[in-house]
C-alpha cells in the first residue's frame, strides 16, 4: 500500500515539475522509470522488514 503510494507521489508530482519546465518527452519516460523502481525498492524493504512469525 505505501509503497504504491510513494511511486504515485513520485510520477504526479515528478510529471507536473517536468510539464511545468517543459521537459523532452522522454524524461517523463525516465520518471515512471524512477517511480517503478521506487515502489520495488520499497516493496522489496517492506517484506524484508516484516515480522513473519516466530524464529527457529
């Protein structure tokens, strides 16, 4: 759910900076890249960091 929340943040808020500046198409291409790799970065840490049960 945050991680989902934090690539949707990223690509609007990143998309309306670079519209604002007029940027090439193609950086807005790189964010969603950016914005992908944030929400695996993040995916990756939630379930790296989260209690599932009992150690053996």
């Amino acid at each position: 759910m945050l991680a989902g929340t934090l690539r949707l943040a990223l690509v609007a808020l990143g998309g309306w900076a670079l519209a604002l500046a007029q940027t090439p198409p193609w950086t807005i291409f790189a964010l969603v890249a950016v914005g992908m790799a944030a929400y695996g970065l993040a995916t990756l840490l939630a379930v790296h960091y989260t209690s599932w049960g009992a150690e053996r």
